[in-house]
C-alpha cells in the first residue's frame, strides 16, 4: 500500500484528527490544532492518500529550533524570525506502515527546510519515537523538560544540507 502524499484540504481534517486518535492515545491533539496548521502553513500539510481513503497525515512548519510549541497549542502565527522547521507530526496508519511512506514523508520535510533555507528539523519524539528518530539521524538537544509531552519526551534536530 504505497499511496500518494497530496496537500491537505479542510474537508482532510476529520480524518486527520481519528487518525491521530487512533496513532497517538493520549498525545492526541484537538482538530482545532490540525485546523489552524493548515490554514496557517499549509506548504506543510499532507496526507497519504491510498484507494481514496487518508491512511496517514504530515504536518510541519517554521519555527524556533530551540522552543517546541507545546502540545495541544495554537500558534497564533508563524514566527517570521523561524530558525528551524518543525516537524510538528507524521503519522500513519497500520497497513501504511512499512511501505516507505514514513521515508517519503520525512523527504517531503527535508525538502521544505532546504528550500526555505532552514538547516535544522525540529521536534518532539514522545512515547518511545526517539529510538526511531535516532535511527533518521536526528540528535537529542539540550532542553528544559516540557509538562505537556509527558515522561520520556525528547527535542530532537536533524540537520539539513543546504
């Protein structure tokens, strides 16, 4: 099941936000929080779409390297002085996974932080991720623990060859 990643449209959110629920638990955010990340970046949403369904959704965005929006927040704007691109979610379901979808997802990121001539990827792995991030490349940072990532969360940075 390979599917296309497309750009994300409103009538995607539904769909963005069960499968969320269904990837994430208790790290789900509101589909509020998906809804103002496309209408304020949306260069940096996707979704996997596989025989007409949505089987996975990316979701990034400039930001500051250094200060992860916290989770569940609206951001209000996107920061003109970003320094990184943030890789806020990818998320795929169970039969996406394994197909090279993930991959292709992170090329996508990598892509848009090298055109927008941003060096570094940032983001949160929460729930175990950073074994799998680790393995991408990615790198811990420095950084103060943040409450609403719950135990075990890291920032990570990956760096981009411009």
């Amino acid at each position: 099941m390979p599917g296309i990643w497309r750009a994300m449209r409103e009538a995607d959110l539904a769909s963005v936000s069960a499968i969320s629920d269904a990837v994430h638990g208790r790290f789900t955010e509101p589909v509020a929080v998906y809804a103002e990340r496309l209408a304020l970046y949306p260069s940096g949403c996707r979704v996997l779409e596989h025989d007409d369904a949505v089987a996975g959704y990316l979701i990034a965005h400039p930001w500051h390297r250094d200060v992860p929006p916290k989770l569940g927040a609206m951001l209000g704007a996107i920061p003109p002085d970003a320094d990184a691109y943030y890789l806020h979610d990818i998320a795929l379901l169970p039969a996406a996974r394994g197909t090279g979808a993930g991959n292709e997802a992170l090329d996508l990121v990598t892509a848009q932080a090298r055109a927008l001539g941003l060096s570094d990827i940032a983001l949160m792995a929460v729930g175990g991720a950073d074994r799998y991030w680790a393995a991408q490349g990615f790198a811990y940072a420095p950084g103060d623990e943040d409450p609403s990532y719950g135990p075990d969360a890291y920032l990570m940075l990956g760096a981009v060859l411009i």
